[in-house]
C-alpha cells in the first residue's frame, strides 16, 4: 500500500522529533510521499530544497493569510517577483487563501488582493492551488469563478464546506482534501462531504502537526493511516483501493511521476 499525505508541514517547529524520523515511521506504514506547502516568505529558500535532500518530499509555495498582518501593499510586487523566481522548484503555489477568523488583524479586502496575486501567478506558470478557506467559501468560489479556468487546478484543504459548496467547486475543477477532522464525531459536515466528494477528486491529508485524528498525540504523517481507516469506511471502499486511488489523484493534481 501506498498512500500520499497531501499536506503536511513537516517544517514546522511545533514537530517534536527531526524530520528523518517521522518520515521513516511514515514509509513503515505506507505513506510513502508527502506535499510540504510554505505558509510563509521565510519558508520559500529553504523549503524549496527539500526535494534534493528528501525526494519523496514536494513542495508547494505560497503566502498563507496569517502571514500578511506584517506586510504592506507595496511589498506585494517584489515579493510575487521572488516566489516567482523559485517556482520551477516547486509543484504547486500555496498553501494561500481566505480565512474569515483573521479578518481583525489581515481585512478580507487585504486577504483578497494577495491571495488574486498568487492565483495569477499560478495560472501563468501552470500551476495548482493549494487553498485554505475558513468561513469565507462563497467570497473565495466569487474570485475563483473570476479566474477561471484554471487549467492546472486547486485543491481545498481539509475541507468541511456544504454539500452545495462541494458541487460549485467541483464544477470548478476543484480537488477536495480531508484530514483527521473526519475522525472526530461533530464532523458532521467533513464526514458528508467526503461521502459526496466525486471519488477522481479525493485526496487525503494530515495537515501535521495540526488537527490530529489521535488527540492529544501531536500529529504526524504516519496517522494518515488513521484518516485512511476512517474514510474507507464512510465510502465503503477498502482500504488498499482507497489508498491506491487518493495517491493517484494526488500525482494528476500536481503533475508528479508514478513512483516505481
């Protein structure tokens, strides 16, 4: 079995253990590739080398809205110049989007323009989205229908939106990621949408050292078993053939070789 952990930010500094480590238990049980989006600037030099040292590790780069409380419109050029220059490291632009929670301190006005920026920027290098969408689904599918097509794609992570969230995005092309927030027994909404997600657009994540499907164990990559488990019985599909086809999808979206 092998399975793709579709985000993951094994650079994080709340990860307890070095990260040679996490990715042997990870291949132990199956989870055998791994995408690693920056949310940061900082993130961007350092992140984009990962592959060399780390193969089975792909990078996404891109300006998470948390990010933005510190920076200024007239920083906006300059730096979409410089992540465009690291591009060809990368598979996707992200991880970027829209998170209502934020809007004391990052305006939705604010989260907008920078988030349009990144959407551009993919576009013009053929390149997925990997977005983030808190409370803020209808502004975000607005911008998106604005842009389309987007020949390359986008995957919502962790998605919980509705089931009429689902079907607007899927006609978008869109690409839908669970995470252990299926495990817990209020997802309710999580746990519906997957069971409508079309099943060529499912992929399966566990945003670590976030939103562990084991609480209080802090999360890892080997839990995207966990997230498998459940899944494959919210779809009635086994396991093996879950696993296989997630995978799959995850190297379509982001335009990655079939491993030997």
């Amino acid at each position: 079995m092998r399975l793709f952990d579709s985000h993951c930010h094994l650079d994080s500094e709340l990860l307890q253990e070095p990260c040679a480590t996490l990715l042997e238990r990870a291949h132990r049980v199956g989870v055998c590739e791994f995408l690693l989006p920056a949310v940061t600037p900082k993130q961007w030099p350092t992140l984009s080398c990962w592959p060399q040292q780390y193969p089975q590790c792909h990078v996404a780069l891109g300006l998470h809205p948390s990010a933005l409380p510190g920076l200024q419109t007239d920083q906006k050029y300059p730096l979409m110049q410089y992540l465009e220059t690291l591009l060809p490291l990368a598979c996707a632009v992200g991880e970027c989007g829209l998170d209502k929670r934020l809007t004391k301190t990052v305006p939705m006005e604010k989260q907008i323009e920078w988030f349009s920026a990144q959407v551009l920027l993919a576009k013009k290098h053929g390149r997925p989205l990997v977005v983030h969408c808190q409370g803020a689904y209808g502004t975000l599918l607005e911008l998106l229908s604005q842009y389309a097509p987007l020949p390359a794609g986008f995957v919502l992570h962790s998605f919980s939106g509705s089931l009429e969230t689902l079907k607007a995005f899927s006609q978008l092309g869109g690409y839908f990621s669970y995470s252990g927030n299926i495990c817990h027994p209020l997802a309710k909404k999580a746990t519906t949408a997957l069971q409508h997600t079309p099943l060529q657009r499912l992929l399966l994540e566990t945003d670590s050292p976030f939103q562990s499907p084991l609480p209080p164990q802090p999360n890892e990559p080997a839990f995207l078993t966990v997230v498998l488990q459940k899944a494959s019985t919210l779809l009635s599909l086994p396991p093996e053939e879950l696993a296989h086809l997630t995978t799959l999808n995850a190297q379509r979206l982001f335009s990655l070789p079939a491993p030997p």
